[in-house]
C-alpha cells in the first residue's frame, strides 16, 4: 500500500485553522507536551480520535518507575534498563530518561496526581527486572487513570488548550521535508479539516490492537506510525512487540491486563498442574524480563497441551490484595473469579511497541517541524525489551524535551499561508472491500506468524498476505474506521518486513529458526518509504 495520502483533497477547498502547537493523541505524552507548551505561552489544539479519555495511560496499572528511595539512584536504573532492553539501548537516551525522570513525577505530584502513601512517604513497589522498588503506584494498581485525570482536567480548564474529541488525523502535510501540519476529520461533522502549524507533535500511542489479543483499548492500532512512513518518516525498531506475559485468559473476558505489580509483591505463576515453574527458566523468577516470563509461559503451555497457566495471588492475603489491586480484584470477581483463593487463568498478550517513529533524543524525526514521544516513538530508551513501568516515565520526559527544543532554537517559519495548498487526486475506485473483515484478517495473521515466537516460513506467509492486500492502495477510504484499518494494514507489514530482517533473537523480536543474540546484530533496522 503505497501512496502519499489515504484520501483525494484539496486544502483551499476545506476549513482551515492555525496553531502554535498541533498535538496528536491525548494520552500521557500529548497531554504533558500540551501541559508544557503553555506553560510556555503556547496556542495548542489535542486532537484525539475518539474522547479524551482513551488511551493507553488510562489502562496503566502498574506504574511510573523513578528513583526515588534513598536506597535506589538513577545509575541503578539504568542499569536495570540497559538490561532488560538486550543490548539495543541507546545509552544516552536512557541516562535522559533515569536522571529526568524524578523530576517529571515531581511535576506530576505539584500538579495534584496522587499516588500512594504511608504516613506522607511514597509508597513504592517492585517489578520485574527492577533491583530496587522504584515503582510509584496509585490507588493500588490505577496509576494510569489517576495520572490521565490530572493532565486531563489541566487541558480541559486551560484556556491555551483545545481539545478537540472526534478528531481522526488522517496524514501530515509535508513538502521539501518540512511539516506544515495536518490533514484530520471530523467524526462528528463528518468533514476533512485543515491545522496548519509550525510544531506537529505525534504521541497517538501504540499498536495493540494489530493482534486478536491484546491489553491495548480499541484506540491503538498505529495510525501514528502509519502517517508519518507515508509522509517520508524514518521508523526503526519495528520488530520489537513487546507481549504482556499475564493477561487474564477466559472465553467471555476481553484480555485485561493482570499488573506485573502483582508479581512483584510476591504472586507466583503455576502451569496446569500446579508446578511453580519460573525457577527453572531464570535466577529472578517471576522477576525475570517480559520477553523470558513469556516465553516460559509459551513453553508450559505447550507441554502441559493447555490454552493457560495460572496466577496464584493468594499468599498475598486478602488485606493485602484488597489494597494493593482493587482493579484487578473487582474486574476478576465479574467474571467470577475470587482471586483470594482462586488463581487466575493468564496468557501473553500483545501490549507495547519497543520501535516507532524514529526521533533524536529531543523528539524530532527526520521531517523539519514534526515532533514524536511517547509510544508511537522511537529514541532507542527501551531498547529490545522495555523495563516495566518506565512507558510512562517516557511519555513526560521527552515530552518535555520536545517542548524545550523547540523554544531553544530559531523557528523556520513563524507563520503558514492559509492560501497555500496541498491537494491529491490519485485515489482511484477500483473494488469494494469488506473493511471489518480485512481487520479481522490482520489480527489474526499477526497472531498467528508475528507473535512471540516467529519463524522465517511464517513471516513470509505474513508477507505474501499484506502483498495481496496491494490493490487496497488504490481505494479511496471514506469513513475514518476505514482509514484505521489501512494504517493498521500499513504498519502490521512494516513490522512483519523487520521481523524477517533480523536473523537472530534479541528482547521481544523471538526467531525459532535463529534462536540466539548476535554481536553483528546489536543494531537497528530503519525504515523509510521509497
């Protein structure tokens, strides 16, 4: 699917606005960047495609890692970080990410994000593949939706920011490798609109939603990704998916997310059988790195011909538990679990995106004028394996960054002509296609060839998949939810193409036919349209 614009347009022809700062997505990256830019006397406009509240950060249970403790420092962090990432780290951007880092949750805490406490002392917990408890948590494991709440209600009370719900981006406008702004449509009116600006910043979040399993809500299905490869973005490290190891796993349940917190306070994980199995996979346990937890699973599964393994949260005690992972506890008791006494049934599912759009360590990408944090980016801070909980640290720390860039140096152009235009004409009607289920298709394809465990032979068959969905190129996508399933066509291929690159494992990108790291490897793949 090769082509500069999912839809035929033409600006003079549209209703245009213009704007210091155009931010995509409203999860913790857009709206901390937002928070920062007027703070700094900016004009910004959030678009979102659906409302505000939906986002990755609002499911984030777990919860914010930060050197904190006077037992804990930023060198142990990073430590723990280059770690878990398998040797891809870029080192640079993780010491940023652990030195900023406490001071972004500082800000978090002055802008009235609660999180939990013990006579005035943070609480902290632990998780996997961290040395230290440096995990700050709120309302026991809904971290996410207390730090959304702040940021939300400061967006939706500051008079420099807009918030616009319902508002698909469809492409960025680009010429002569410079950004001008955006192509989006208005779900409600049912119209394409124009938002020049002279700052674009992507932070729309991950790709969950490209598997039939996923922790990820209906949002994330990589339309960030999508839009800046066609505008001549470079994107790297596609093939690092990180899969979630304990998702609740039950016929009638959607596959919410059972926190690696639980984990870290001591709950273990037993196949069908009852065996406590971790020990023999790793020295940490069920503290080991996401992409080794997950590939025991796999294994138990496999030997033991189950669909599961079960986590067992009961020497935990129920006062424990209560307080500690009220979500968890409420979401299991409606499906009829009592997770006191009964383990819950868990399986791996997809959940981050390590790769995206590639950016330096201040948020720009290859395209003058387009910024990227957050998940939909790339600076190389997790590396081949994200350390858990270090996702939202992410978004505000080269939130930030991008901010401060941008007001450190001389702006290019101060203002967009209005009258200027950007038009495309060459979508063509050639067939009709049954969106909902091509979406299917996708889904399952990368579940079945792209997952945890990949091969040579099945992510070629991927491949000869997406090639025979080509002629999609071709057809105009007229309703936004169309347009989602050609940026998830779009970037699933992207992914598959990286997989079938990279002769070897590393972190989250696992080959059956090239099971071991290698020195020649410790590199990136980047992509770039053309």
């Amino acid at each position: 699917m090769d082509r500069n614009y999912l839809v035929n347009f033409d600006t003079r022809q549209l209703p245009q606005e213009e704007w210091e700062y155009v931010i995509i997505g409203s999860g913790i990256a857009g709206l901390y960047s937002a928070y920062i830019a007027s703070r700094c006397g900016g004009k910004v406009v959030v678009l979102t495609k659906h409302t505000v509240l939906d986002s990755n950060t609002d499911k984030a249970q777990g919860g914010i890692a930060a050197a904190l403790d006077t037992a804990d420092s930023p060198d142990l962090h990073l430590k723990d970080t280059l770690a878990a990432g398998a040797g891809l780290c870029d080192y640079e951007a993780v010491n940023i990410l652990v030195n900023e880092g406490p001071q972004r949750v500082a800000e978090l805490i002055n802008l009235g994000a609660h999180f939990d406490q013990d006579n005035g002392k943070l609480l902290l917990g632990r998780e996997g593949a961290h040395s230290r408890r440096r995990i700050l948590h709120a309302a026991g494991d809904a971290t996410g939706a207390e730090i959304q709440r702040v940021l939300t209600e400061y967006a939706l009370n500051n008079p420099s920011i807009d918030v616009r719900e319902s508002h698909f981006v469809v492409d960025l406008l680009v010429r002569e490798n410079t950004c001008y702004g955006v192509l989006a449509y208005d779900r409600q009116s049912e119209q394409l609109k124009i938002f020049w600006s002279r700052t674009v910043i992507l932070a729309s979040g991950g790709v969950g939603q490209l598997y039939k399993h996923s922790t990820n809500p209906e949002v994330a299905t990589a339309d960030g990704i999508a839009i800046a490869y066609r505008a001549g973005v470079e994107v790297m490290d596609m093939e690092f998916i990180q899969f979630h190891p304990t998702a609740l796993n039950l016929p009638e349940a959607p596959r919410f997310l059972i926190s690696e917190a639980a984990r870290g306070e001591g709950a273990c994980l037993l196949n069908r059988h009852g065996d406590h199995f971790m020990a023999r996979y790793h020295p940490m346990a069920e503290l080991a790195p996401r992409d080794i937890i997950v590939r025991a699973i796999l294994q138990e599964m496999k030997e033991t011909e189950s669909s599961e393994v079960y986590l067992d949260l009961s020497m935990l005690g129920a006062e424990k538990i209560f307080r500690r992972f009220p979500n968890i506890t409420s979401t299991c008791s409606s499906y009829g679990l009592d997770v006191i006494k009964d383990p819950i049934p868990v399986a791996p599912a997809a959940h981050y995106m390590m790769g995206g759009v590639k950016t330096n360590l201040y948020g720009e990408t290859s395209i003058i004028g387009l910024y990227a944090c957050g998940e939909v980016a790339c600076q190389g801070v997790h590396g081949a394996n994200r350390l858990a909980s270090n996702s939202l640290l992410d978004g505000v720390v080269f939130g930030q960054r991008i901010i401060e860039r941008k007001l450190s140096i001389p702006d290019s152009y101060k203002h967009i002509p209005l009258a200027q235009r950007f038009f495309y004409n060459e979508v063509t009607v050639s067939q009709k296609n049954d969106y909902v289920q091509l979406k299917h298709n996708i889904q399952s394809v990368m579940e079945m060839f792209v997952g945890p465990i990949r091969t040579g032979a099945g992510l070629l068959k991927a491949i000869e998949f997406f090639e025979e969905m080509e002629d999609l190129g071709k057809n105009p996508s007229v309703k936004w939810d169309e347009m989602e399933v050609c940026n998830m066509l779009q970037v699933a291929q992207l992914i598959t193409e990286a997989a079938l690159m990279r002769t070897e494992s590393r972190g989250g990108h696992f080959r059956q036919d090239f099971p071991n790291s290698l020195k020649r490897w410790r590199k990136h793949i980047i992509l770039k349209r053309g």
